[in-house]
C-alpha cells in the first residue's frame, strides 16, 4: 500500500531550478504536488483544495540531497525567477516507491 508523505524543502532561483531537501529519497518519475506558507517562486505553483498542480523528477540533477523537477512526465527542468518566502513542502503523491515481487506458482 502506497502512503503520502510531505517534506520541506529549499529551490533556487534558477534555470534550471535545483532543489535540496537532505535525503529526499525520491527517484526518478515520482510524481509531487507542492505547498508553501509563503510564496513559492515564479514557475512554481502551490496545490490547493481546488487545484492539484502536479511536477515529476526527472533523472537531471538527482543525487541523495537535490532533484529538478518538470512540468511534464519526462519533461525538462523547471526554470524559477522573482522571489520566494515561507517554508516549502513537496508532498509525494504516489507514496513509496513498490516493489515487484514474482507470484509464487502453487
């Protein structure tokens, strides 16, 4: 069963926009919706009880602590300008990642 989870992060104003939360755990293709207290970024909009805007990680800049994101699957990365403020949280919408396992035969 897959589980939502959401985690603060940091973005840079940038092209393209890299984004640092430590040990993320996040891969390639996950699917996130993002929140703020303040204002995020310009290229960057916030999910709402009304609108579920949705980023996918793409392979670019991924490492244990940093991700890009894109505006499509497989997209490219994000480019964020103008200012932000408060904290931000990405909240993972698929949940863990799963694991296949082989049904046994009886």
């Amino acid at each position: 069963m897959s589980k939502n989870y959401a985690t603060t992060f940091t973005v840079t104003i940038a092209s393209p926009a890299v984004f640092s939360c430590t040990e993320h755990d996040l891969y390639e293709d996950d699917e996130l919706e993002l929140e703020t207290t303040g204002a995020l970024p310009t290229g960057l909009t916030p999910s709402t009880a009304t609108l579920r805007e949705k980023y996918w990680v793409i392979r670019n800049g991924i490492t244990a602590n940093t991700f890009q994101l894109s505006t499509s699957f497989r997209g490219d990365a994000i480019t964020t300008t103008g200012t932000q403020s408060g904290t931000h949280t990405f909240i993972k919408v698929a949940g863990d990642r799963l694991t296949m396992e082989p049904i046994p035969y009886e």
